[in-house]
C-alpha cells in the first residue's frame, strides 16, 4: 500500500502526462536537445549541514540523505518494497524472534572507491543503535543482533516479530548504508563522523554553510546513471525570495521538500509561462498539538472544544492549497479510510457547550473565559521558515477561537528552537505540527509520537495514555491484513474519542520549475520526493 489513487484519476493523469508532456517527454532526449552545461540549481529553506550528513544521524537535509546513500530495500510503487543494495530477502520467525536474511549485491562500491559489503551493513547499523539510544523506532529498537554469514549475506536479527520491519528499513535516515571509511578510527560504530560517504546517485562536492551545497555524480554509482551532472541547492529561507529567484532565473525549481510556496504566489506562477508547476494530493497532515498532560488542555472536553471550534473548510479556503483535514491521517496513507477518518465538524455552539460543562464562563463579560480564577489564556507556537503558510493558518486559529472565548497569543520561533519546545523542552501549550510522510506513515508516527511513555521515559509527544498504548503495541506485531485493519480503526477512533490533537488539513505536493526544466517526475515517496536521475535541462 502507500498512495492511494483511483483508476479514473491515475487515467486522468496518464491523460494529462501525455498531453502536458510532464514537464519533458519521458523518452531520452537527443543531444541535440540538451543544454551542455547540465546543472540544476534548486532551493532548499535551511542549510543542508553538508558537513554532518551522517547516514546514522538525524542532522541536516532530509531530502539530501537518498541521494548520497541507499538503503537495503526501497519504497516502490504504491508502497512495494523493492530490492537495493540488497538483491533479495527472506523473513523467518525463529522461535519468536524476526529474522531477515539478506542476500547483498556484490560490485558495488562506495563513493570514495571503497567496496560495498556486509561489513559495511554492519558497521552502519551498529552506529545508528549507538548515536540512537532514545529512538523508539522498531526498526532500530527491536534489532538484537547482525550476523555476517559471509561478504555478500547478512542476518538481521529482531526481538520479536514486527510487521513494519521492511518497510522501516526504507527510511531516509537513520538506517542508510554508509562506508567504514566515513568515521575516524576507520570502521569504529563510536568513532567521529568525517564526511558522507555512500553508494547513492550523488556525492557532495563544494558546501558553505547556510548559502550553498553542491552534489556532483558518484563515478561508483551502481545504477542508472543521473542526466544532470551537478545540482546545487542554494539556502532561501524566505518563500517569497524563493518564488522571485525562481522568476528571475537565480534558481531553477522550488516547493514542497525543497522550500514550500507561499499558496498566494502559486497562481502568480502559474500565469508565468516560463514556469512549470506539478502538484499531487500528499501523504502530509498540519494539525495543533496540545500541551496535553497539562492545565488546560488536559481535560477532554477542552479538547474536543477546540477541535469543533477550528473552521477547517474556511482554512482551506483562506490559504488556498489542500483539501480539509477529516482524520488525523491523509486518505493517502496507509490503513486510512472514510469509514476510519473520524471527524470533528466545524460547530461553534458545540464548542461552547463543551466549554461551559468544562466549567469555563465568562464571568467579567469581558470574552475570555476563566476557571478557577485564571484566564483561558494560552500561547500558540509556529514557525514559518519551513513551512510558510503557517503564519496565516495560526492567524485564522487565533480568529476563530476568539470567538468562543479562548485568547491565542502568537509566538513565531525560528526552526530549530521550534523543534526545541515540541522535542526537548517540551515547553507549550499548543504548537503547529506537520505529521511525518509516505513510509513512516502510520506506523512510524504513531511509535514516535504517540508511545506512553517515551524510550526517554517522557510523556508522549503528541497524546499517550496506556489504551492507546496497548493498541499500537499490538498492532506493531500482528501477523494478519485483517486484523491490523482492525486495530488501526480502533487506534484511530481512540484518537478521536480523546481529541488527541486538531487535525487541520492534508497537504499538497507542489513543485514549480522553469521550463527549460525537463523530465521531472514524483519519486515514490516523499523523502524521495523528486526522481532527479531523471531531470535534465533542454537548450
């Protein structure tokens, strides 16, 4: 499974392909028709940290780690796990524990010329358990132990069965193959990162920090080889100097994982014909976070308050892109249906019912509610470096909770001490989240962000308590399609039941590129969002 389409629509876009000619014809081009210099310059909204692109890591550009490393098996097509650096596979359950038997491709080698093998697996593994010790990731939590049967066959050995293990073992990060030679001492899982070294299409060339990265063909590369010989994502934290350096021909394409587009500027671009734009529905939702196991928003019916008060279809309206959220999940991923995709409709006496059972009036008559003496008073924290359209979003929050008595005080943060306050310090009281994307969608979310307590012995990060608990625990390890359907509508209306948080819309994937910008093409998940050995530039 993975995303989800409808023979109409996949027909519609089949259609549309062949008209519109996806952005260049999908047959390879003459050279003739190719530029010389095959160069692509694309944004990206924070410095890619090119410099501490450890495969075992969570630092740096997401987007950037497929390319420089590969991953033993890969996320295909409507979520079928296809062959990578590993050639084929085989699961056994060995007296309860999980083992994946996989047989590696031999002749490939690193791109510093360093030969691929188990070794390799190995040490990459071993690492990513060390510099991870908190993750709550199956894949990495459950692994007991890797065994080398010989080069080329390596034995992952997991604690107990977990249906996700295959599909986990696709992630961008932090489970990537990455050469011995990347650390000093040479080969030690503990040793200091010295630079990316992988088998993947690209290698990174020049870099300073917080302006450029440059990523140059892997010479070693295994595969089919890329049409463009260097990309360079140039550092835009601003959308809109995103949208006019691509106007102006500084950069060649933008969007989404790359540098989201403010939803104004879209149509302006659109109306540009020398731009480009591709867009889909995305495996991404934006939702509000409570401060959950705290004053206010401990409280259930508070909750579920705010969820009726929250006018989604206007949102939407409002800002221009995406489709209403129902669920907490997009119809897009995995196990999600409309039966499942419970859904708190936009009611505003509803939200003030609620309230007032919740024992909140507004005893000075001046429209903000009190309990207890204190004030419904409460900070609302975002960011707009990432993600944009955020900033009107928290706007139109703040308007429509006004009206039902809650005052939201805005507090815009730069990223990384956005993440600091829903990471680490744990310190709001409701603060904008986009859910992960394609593969670590449901069951990567739900054992990051929902597990009661954390690995770290937390609080949940988005909404835990010990029901929820023992429904993910065990769909985690169900062994049938039916029964895991069964445990993720239960799961799902837990969620809802507890309005765990404020689903607020599913996203698009939108992508704008000038039209000298040929073969462009979704890659098959989101963490893979482009399919770049396939771009090229025309004369």
């Amino acid at each position: 499974m993975g995303k989800k389409i409808s023979v109409f629509a996949f027909s519609l876009i089949i259609l549309s392909g062949i008209i519109l000619g996806c952005t260049g014809s999908l047959a390879a081009p003459t050279e003739s028709e190719m530029a010389r210099d095959q160069e692509l310059t694309a944004t990206y909204p924070t410095d890619i940290m090119a410099n501490k692109l450890d495969a075992s890591s969570y630092n740096g550009a997401i987007t950037v780690y497929p390319m420089i490393y590969d991953a033993l098996v890969n996320y295909g097509e409507g979520g079928k796990i296809e062959p990578g650096l590993a050639k084929s596979w085989k699961v056994e359950d060995d007296g309860g524990k999980m083992v994946i038997t996989f047989h590696l491709r031999d002749g490939v080698k690193f791109s510093d010329g360093t030969p691929f093998n188990a070794d390799a697996v190995k040490f990459s593994l071993e690492r990513a358990k060390i510099l991870n010790p908190k993750d709550t990731t199956p894949v990495l939590q459950k692994l007991d132990e890797i065994e080398i049967v010989d080069d080329y066959t390596v034995k992952l050995i997991y604690d107990s069965y977990l249906y996700p293990i295959l599909k986990q073992l696709t992630f961008p990060r932090p489970i990537r193959i990455m050469s011995p030679t990347a650390v000093s001492p040479e080969g030690d899982p503990n040793g200091a990162f010295v630079k990316p070294i992988g088998t993947g299409m690209w290698v990174i060339g020049d870099y300073v920090q917080d302006q450029y990265a440059v990523l140059t063909r892997n010479p070693y590369y295994w595969g089919e080889k890329p049409m463009l010989e260097k990309i360079t994502f140039k550092v835009i934290p601003d959308a809109q100097t995103r949208a006019l350096a691509l106007q102006s021909g500084d950069v060649d394409m933008t969007g989404s994982s790359i540098g989201t587009l403010l939803p104004e500027t879209i149509p302006v671009l659109e109306s540009d014909k020398n731009i480009v734009i591709e867009r889909q529905l995305g495996t991404r939702t934006y939702h509000l976070i409570f401060g959950y196991n705290k004053y206010p928003f401990n409280d259930t019916l508070v909750r579920m308050a705010v969820n009726f008060a929250i006018d989604k279809d206007n949102m939407v309206s409002v800002v221009g892109i995406g489709e209403p959220a129902k669920g907490y999940f997009a119809p897009t991923v995995d196990y999600v249906t409309e039966e499942n995709s419970y859904n708190y409709p936009y009611d505003i006496d509803e939200a003030k019912r609620l309230l007032a059972e919740a024992g909140w009036t507004d005893a000075d008559g001046d429209g903000i509610l009190e309990k207890d003496g204190k004030r419904f008073e409460v900070n609302l924290i975002y960011q707009v470096v990432t993600y944009p359209e955020w900033g009107r979003m928290c706007e139109l929050i703040q308007e429509d909770l006004r009206k039902v008595g809650i005052k939201i005080n805005l507090l815009k943060l730069e990223p990384a001490a956005h993440n600091d306050r829903l990471w680490t310090s744990r310190d709001f009281d409701l603060i904008m989240c986009p859910t992960y994307t394609s593969q670590w969608n449901p069951e990567g979310r739900l054992t990051s962000h929902f597990i009661y307590p954390t690995q770290a012995g937390d609080e949940a990060i988005t909404f835990g308590n010990p029901k929820l608990n023992e429904l993910i625990e065990r769909v985690m390890i169900s062994r049938s399609e039916d029964e895991r359907r069964t445990l993720y509508d239960q799961i799902f209306k837990e969620m809802y039941d507890e309005a765990a948080c404020v689903p607020l819309y599913y996203c698009e994937d939108i992508y704008a590129m000038n039209s000298h910008v040929k073969g462009f093409e979704f890659g098959t998940n989101d963490y893979e969002p482009i399919k770049w050995g396939r771009l090229w530039i025309s004369k």
